[in-house]
C-alpha cells in the first residue's frame, strides 16, 4: 500500500477497475512504481511555459504509466514509453521551501501561492503532510468536497486546463496512490483559469432555481448543438495561432469563446444537467457512456475516422468518476455533484469544438485495419503506440464504458450500446500513425471536429495515400 509519500502498486491490492488481470505482475507494478516516484521529483507538471499565455500543457508520464500498467505493459514497454517522453519535458522551477510550506499552513498563505506554477512543489509537499496527518478522506473533504471557500475554489480548478487535474485525483483513488491525490491538489491549486470558477458557480446557482426539467447528458449535447449561440461560438482558428513561426496563444476556447460568447446560454443548458444524489451510479455510468459516445460519434463523411484531441480529455477523464463514485468518504451529495460538474465540463468542451454533429453509424462502417481481432489484440496495439497516453487512455475508457454501461443498454440516454465498444476502440487504434507525436505536439486527432478545415488533411475513406 503506498503512503502519502511513496508509490507502491501492488496487482493484487491496487489493480484499479478495468484492467488486465491475467498480465499484472509485481515485476510492472514495481517498475510503474519507480516511474511515478521520479517523476515526482525529477519532472516538472507542466510540459511549457505557455501558463503565462493562459495555456496549460501537463506532463502526462503519470496517465501514461498507470494506463499501461492496467492494460497490461511489462517493465521493457514501459520504461521505452517514459524515455521516449522525456526529451520535453522540463525542470521542476523550484524546490519546496520549508518557510513558503509552514506559510500555507495559514488560510492567508495558502491563500497567497495559488495559481502559480512556481509553488507546485511547495504545494505537493503541504498536501502530503496534509494526507499524512488527516488522512485522504479527511483532506478531500477539507479541500475538494466540503463546501467553503477554498474547497470549492479547488474544486473548479480540478476542471483547469481539460480536466487533468481531476484526472490525477481520479487515479490516485482508482490505484489507491496516496502521493498522486497531494500532486492532483497541487496541480489544482497551481491553475489559474479562474473563467471555470465563474462559469461553475453561477450555472450550479442558476441550476438550483431553473424551473426548467432535467435534461440527460445526451440532450444537453443535442440542445448545445441545436443552439444558435452555442453552436456558433467557437472557431477552428483558435487552433493555429501562429506569430513568427511559435504558438501563441492570444485566444483560449473556453475563455474567450465558449463563455466568452456563450456564457448565459451554456450556462442555461448545463443547468438542466442535474443529477439526484439516489441516483449516482446511474449518472455515473450515463456520463462515461455519453462521453465515448461524444468523442467516438464525432466523425465527418467522407473523411476516415479520426478523434477530436479535446473530446477525448473528456472521454479519456470520464472513468475516473467510477473512483470518485466508488469513494466511501464522500457523501451521495457529494458525488452528485462531482458527476454535475464533470458533466457541465463536458459540455464546455464539445462547445469548444464547435458542437460537431455526432454520426456513430459512420464510425461503425469503418473497414478496420485487423478486420476479426477483439480487444486482446486492440490493447496489445496500444501499449506500444508510440504517443504519451492519450490513445491508451482512450481504449481504456472504452473498455470500462463497456462494462458499466452493460445494466443499461436499453435505456435511450445511454448511446453507446454494447456492439458499439470495440469498434469505437478499434476505430481509435488504426487512426494512429507511426509518428503520433513530435514533442508536445500531437497528429492522430483533429482539433475542431464541426469545422471542415480540421479534416483538411484527414484522407477520405477508400482513398489510397502515397
């Protein structure tokens, strides 16, 4: 069992909840162990400095190791994995500094350091201590779940810059990894997104006296889509923001677009997304069907299938919900409002891609490159596709929204029914190339999937490429 400072996967103890069985050896939790542990010193948790320019890109080493080992990575796979994802990654900018530490202890200091990524290390440390005296149950509520100023403070920030920092909260509950819930709070804390804060509150406030009727995850998709503010709020060129041949980012999708544009009327239709507290693993499951179902669905005849990079941060987060649903700390309250909010996220984004019209039936004609393989062969492809975790983690979530999906495959707010998984997973697979990456630059996905510039250089099915 780790401690709130040491990393220890065990395949008995912490195999997680969907995962290989047969191929988890003590062997790769031990090397995946290691991965993690030097990560956390060695690695800053962003892989740019693009925070000044209101961007976050994260070191995803940690997402990449513990999807691996859960589908069933031996020690050579994963070790090539983290070398082959080093050579961007940066320097931690600074060492914990005991007097900065001693000063969060205040509500004042704590206060002070927020949302700067210079504090990330000092952060990681408080909250380790924080986890050592208190306990993780008692930490969450304190931080996350509670209620009051800095909890729900933290809370929203989990959801800066695509998710990733719930995404570490989530695997540090599936995997039972003490250290990942202090980097998931440190990595929080140090965002600066503060348009998700804005946007949260007023759409829980307005959610709690909208006398409109709940609405499903899937309807809330189809009434952003249907929307002519919504659906219009976002451009494909908030994706090629060039100046004198470097990235700049001068325009955000979320903060400049989606509630820059959109605010009061996204806010109106991710209100209508509720969910009971009597009702949490339903919700739970609905969430994770919809959101495959969104990034899978998002695909553009005549082009062959490709996923949209942003959809699947949403997708790709939505397992972790079954952690935090599965939690026994928290109240049903709490996570009803954990899948509210995720959900309300996942809105967001496919606003952000424009509110692409969603056709699964093009998806599920697609000619697959291993026409007859099952999911044996699809998670053997993935472990050694040369990216830093995305396309791993996307097969993943396909496979558990598979398995939580099975009690409610006739329901109509569950999209994705049950001959829909594998391809959909196959579908990602043979959308990857040989080159997947180049730093932190990514070319298996389209970016802006309702756009038809983002399928420029997709080829169109059927058509041979030199």
């Amino acid at each position: 069992m780790s401690t709130a400072y040491r990393y220890k996967l065990d395949p008995i103890e912490t195999p997680g909840y969907c995962h290989v069985g047969n191929k988890l050896t003590q062997e790769s939790a031990d090397v995946a162990s290691l991965i993690l542990q030097s990560n956390r010193t060695a690695y800053h948790v962003f892989t740019t400095d693009f925070d000044k320019m209101g961007a976050y890109l994260h070191n995803h080493i940690v997402h990449h190791v513990t999807a691996l080992w859960a589908l069933g990575a031996d020690e050579e796979t994963m070790i090539f994995h983290k070398k082959n994802n080093e050579n961007y990654q940066l320097l931690p900018r600074k060492f914990p500094e005991e007097s900065i530490i001693e000063e969060m202890k205040t509500e004042k200091g704590f206060r002070k350091y927020r949302g700067s990524q210079d504090h990330f290390l000092d952060y990681v440390t408080f909250f380790e201590r924080e986890i050592d005296e208190l306990g993780y149950q008692e930490v969450l509520q304190k931080y996350v779940v509670g209620g009051g100023e800095i909890a729900d403070d933290i809370l929203a920030r989990m959801y800066h810059g695509y998710v990733h920092s719930l995404m570490y909260l989530g695997q540090g509950l599936e995997f039972k990894q003490l250290p990942l819930v202090a980097e998931a709070l440190a990595q929080a804390v140090s965002h600066n997104d503060m348009y998700y804060n804005d946007f949260l509150k007023y759409t829980e406030l307005q959610a709690q006296y909208s006398p409109e009727p709940r609405l499903s995850l899937l309807e809330c998709l189809e009434a952003c889509r249907e929307d002519p503010v919504i659906s219009t709020c976002s451009s494909v060129d908030i994706h090629h923001q060039v100046v004198n041949g470097s990235w700049k980012v001068e325009k955000e999708m979320i903060r400049d677009y989606v509630c820059g544009k959109a605010f009061k009327e996204m806010a109106t239709v991710c209100a209508r997304y509720r969910v009971d507290e009597d009702d949490v693993e339903r919700a739970t499951a609905e969430l994770i069907n919809t959101a495959v179902y969104m990034a899978a669905a998002a695909q553009r005849p005549p082009h062959q299938c490709r996923y949209d990079f942003f959809l699947i941060h949403g997708s790709n987060s939505s397992i972790w919900q079954t952690a935090l649903t599965q939690e026994p700390s928290l109240t049903p309250a709490q996570k009803a409002r954990l899948i509210e909010y995720t959900g309300r996220v996942i809105l967001m984004l496919y606003a952000g891609m424009g509110s692409p019209a969603l056709n699964i039936d093009w998806l599920l004609t697609q000619q697959w490159h291993e026409p007859g393989t099952g999911w044996d062969r699809v998670i053997e492809r993935v472990i050694h596709h040369k990216d830093d975790g995305h396309m791993a983690k996307l097969v993943r979530v396909i496979r558990h929204a598979e398995e939580v999906s099975r009690p409610y495959e006739d329901r109509p707010e569950f999209p994705m029914k049950s001959h829909m998984f594998l391809p959909a997973a196959q579908a990602a697979i043979d959308s990857g190339s040989d080159k997947p990456m180049s730093g932190v630059l990514h070319f298996d996905f389209v970016r802006g999937s309702a756009f038809p510039e983002a399928w420029a250089k997709v080829p169109r099915r059927g058509e041979v490429v030199a």
